[in-house]
C-alpha cells in the first residue's frame, strides 16, 4: 500500500509539469496510465481501463509491456495525443528514480 501512494505521488508530480501530455510512467517492465489520462485513451489504444487500490480511493489505469513502447506510442500520436515518456532509473546503489526523458508532440502534415 505505502508503494502504491508513492508511485501515486511521483506520477502526479511528474504530470503537473506537463499536464496536457499523456504520461507514460515505468514501473518495472511496464508502461502505466493512469486516473484521467487511462480514461482518455483507453480507447484509442484499445487498452483495458482497470481499477487499483481502496475501494475509497480508486486509481484507473491501463498499460502495457515495454515492448510494446513504439506501438503504442505511435497509436497515442496519431489520435492527436501529447506523449510524456518517464523511464526507470536504477543508480549504483539500486535506488529507483523516474524521470521524463522525452516528450512527443504530433506534427500536422
């Protein structure tokens, strides 16, 4: 539960810096989306919409594996969708950070 508030806190942290973008946050070997962004692109992307957490307290989410990055990516783009991609970093002490590494904007033709 305290691991799940954290990663809550430092996705929402990072979303405040870029709040139109579609935060694509690493947790392990997957990409999560959550609360109103899950929301909105659930469909487009054809990802399954799930609740996490206390029933007082819900978190909505979708994701994907790591592998599936430039798919996915690709989907969110096309529908029209500012893309915030945040990796996991692991330091030499095996400390976790997250951080946005880049941020893709759909270009009009």
């Amino acid at each position: 539960m305290a691991t799940e508030n954290r990663l809550m806190k430092d996705y929402m942290a990072l979303k405040e810096k870029d709040p139109e973008a579609i935060l694509l946050y690493q947790v392990g070997t997957f990409y999560r989306i959550l609360q109103e962004d899950a929301k909105k692109v659930a469909e487009p992307t054809g990802l399954k919409l799930m609740v996490s957490g206390e029933a007082s307290d819900p978190v909505l989410m979708c994701g994907f594996p790591k592998s599936g990055l430039d798919k996915y990516v690709g989907k969110l783009l096309r529908n029209g969708f500012t893309v915030a991609v945040c990796n996991q970093i692991k330091d030499e002490q095996g400390n976790i950070r997250r951080e946005v590494g880049e941020v893709l904007r759909c270009q009009s033709i």
